[in-house]
C-alpha cells in the first residue's frame, strides 16, 4: 500500500520516464512536486524501491527505473465442503486455490464438493 506521497512520486516518476525517455533526478522530483528537501524525496524513493514499485540498476539515479508490472496472484480461501451426497458440516480450512487466470474481483471464495451426487 502505497502513502499519497509514494503515489505522487511513482506518478511524476512514471510520467517523467515516458516523456524524457529517462527517470528523473531527484531534484526533477522535487520541483515537480515542490518539495526541496532531497533527505524526503531520498526516504520516497527508497521505499518504493522497498515496496517493488522502483528497482535499482547501474548509473546512480539516473539507473533506477519502474518496476515491471507485478500481477498480483488471484488467491482465495477455501473455506470448506459442500455436501454432494451425504452432508458434510463445513469447516474452514487452510488450503487456497489460486484462480487468477479464471477470475477476480469483489469478496470471493472457495468450497469443496465431495460426493458425486453433482456428477
């Protein structure tokens, strides 16, 4: 989870990269954002390093680029059994089912049939 501020920087961080062609030094930042202090903007920069927003590479800041785009995996408890036969109670469990090429979005989650009665 990203401060306002972080998302301000990554912001003009990210647009500065695409119209120059290159990231930003941190006083490009700093006006952009009206900030003069360079410990501030410095404390900004490595916490979206921190955070995976930012990677460092060779070249001082001129080497720090954006991160490439994580896909955030689609995970969702299973939170027990359906009955599909005789009656199972459901009990919450551990497991998790990944389903990040098939769904998203909004409170989901996942039960188990056991039986064959829905075959």
């Amino acid at each position: 989870m990203l401060t306002p501020a972080e998302q301000r920087v990554l912001e003009i961080f990210r647009s500065y990269t695409e119209r120059e062609g290159h990231p930003p030094l941190l006083r490009e930042i700093g006006q952009a954002l009206g900030i003069r202090s360079k410990g501030t903007l410095h404390r900004y920069v490595r916490s979206l390093i921190g955070k995976g927003c930012l990677q460092e590479g060779q070249g001082g800041w001129r080497g720090i680029a954006l991160a490439p785009p994580r896909r955030r995996p689609l995970v969702f408890p299973l939170l027990g059994r359906i009955a599909a036969g005789r009656p199972l109670e459901a009990i919450p469990g551990q497991d998790e089912i990944d389903l990040a090429s098939l769904l998203g979005g909004g409170d989901t989650y996942v039960l188990k049939v056991a039986g064959d009665s829905m075959i």
